[in-house]
C-alpha cells in the first residue's frame, strides 16, 4: 500500500535553533515529491521536488530528495516564531496526490 | 489576485442532513482535488478531477458522498446523508498540468460539524 510517511509529528525548539522534518515514502509512479506549510487556514507551497540531489533553497528553508532511498528532508535554520506551523509533506502519483500526516512545529520565543 | 474559492467556509447541520459544498477553481487551472482534514487522519483525498473528468474517487465513500464538476468553474461535493464522523475540514484545491507533479492551490476550507 502507498504511503508518505512524515517525522517527527511533533516538535518544539527555541528561536534560532536549526530543525530537519523528515518524509519518506513508498508510492508507485512517483512524479513529484511537494512541502506545504500549514497555518491556521490552508496549506501554502513551498518546494517541489523531482530530481535527487537537487537542493531547493528559499531563505531559510531548505529541502532535498532522495529518490534511491525515498525521502525528502526539509530544513529550517535560525527558526522563528512565524515558523510555528504544521508542515505537510505531499507525493506526486500519475493520478492524484497524497499528504502525509504532517510535522507540528512549535518555536518558542 | 487569484485564489481557489469554497463555501460555506462554516456549516452546522444534523445528522441526516444534505451538505453541499462548492469550489471555484482558479481559472486556467485544469485539476481539481477534495481533501477532507482532521486530527487523526490528516489530509485524506476524496477525489481528483483533470479537465473536468473524474480520474480518482476510491477515497471517498460511495454510499454517501459524490463529487462533481458540472462545468470548469465549479466543483461540487455532496454528503447525503450527512453523519458526525463526516465532521472535519473540506479543502478543495486547483493545480495546472497534463500530469499530476505541480504545485496545488488550496482554498480556505469548509469546516464541517454535523451534530
């Protein structure tokens, strides 16, 4: 059965600290692997990913793929309150989409 | 500024009740997706639409939701009837593409409680 696993589902750091979420996955026709960032309303893109080994970089998000070993890492460095959000970890199939279950960041002042 | 439109954004009803939510994709965009969202099983798909077609609806539960898309700005799903376990958020969100590897468009959501 496909699925996209996400770790860890929670986690709480300080302001400044440097955090990895983790996504692995096991689907068949992989297409695309996506990061969401959800607030409190919908979820908003951040990267995609179809190549390995490519880093896609905005500020101070970053995230890369894997696709020998299935997984995808993003990465937050000097976090920030305004980072605290669920952030959603989506695979791309021939037909549809599929989310993992998410990772609860909380970042304390 | 373009934006994937739901309503109702809030909808209280009985058990046993018809429940209708609608979706305005954003216009151009040729795939549409419903996603239901609660705490224990996170965003669950429910049913994808490329080009108006209906490509995938083995997530959702055929005895008593249906979707539709009776034309390319708007997208339909119906709980009849409606049950408590149905409570949760319904997100539509709209993409571009031939295949299914771009970004999606999420709309604000419909919360759903069904007493």
């Amino acid at each position: 059965e496909d699925k996209v696993v996400q770790s860890p589902l929670s986690l709480v750091v300080h302001e400044g600290d440097t955090v990895t979420l983790n996504c692995s996955y096991e689907v068949t026709n992989f297409r695309s692997l996506l990061w969401y960032k959800q607030e409190k309303k919908a979820p908003t893109f951040l990267f995609m990913l179809t190549s390995s080994g490519i880093e896609k970089k905005s500020g101070r998000l970053s995230s890369i793929l894997d696709k020998k070993e299935l997984f995808s890492i993003l990465n937050i460095t000097a976090t920030q309150t305004g980072d605290s959000a669920v952030y959603l970890c989506a695979v791309g199939r021939n037909n549809d989409m599929r989310f993992g279950a998410g990772t609860r960041l909380t970042v304390k002042p | 500024d373009a934006r994937v439109t739901q309503t109702p954004r809030h909808k209280v009803t009985e058990m046993g009740q018809e429940v209708t939510m609608r979706c305005q994709p954003i216009l151009g965009h040729n795939t549409v997706f419903w996603y239901r969202q609660t705490m224990m099983q996170g965003l669950e798909l429910l049913a994808y639409f490329r080009n108006r077609a209906p490509l995938d609806d083995s997530g959702m539960p055929k005895d008593r939701f249906s979707a539709e898309m009776p034309d390319a700005t708007l997208a339909t799903l119906k709980i009849q009837p409606s049950e408590p376990r149905d409570s949760a958020v319904y997100f539509c969100a709209s993409g571009l593409g031939r295949t299914n590897t771009g970004e999606l468009f999420f709309g604000e959501g419909s919360r759903l409680t069904v007493l």
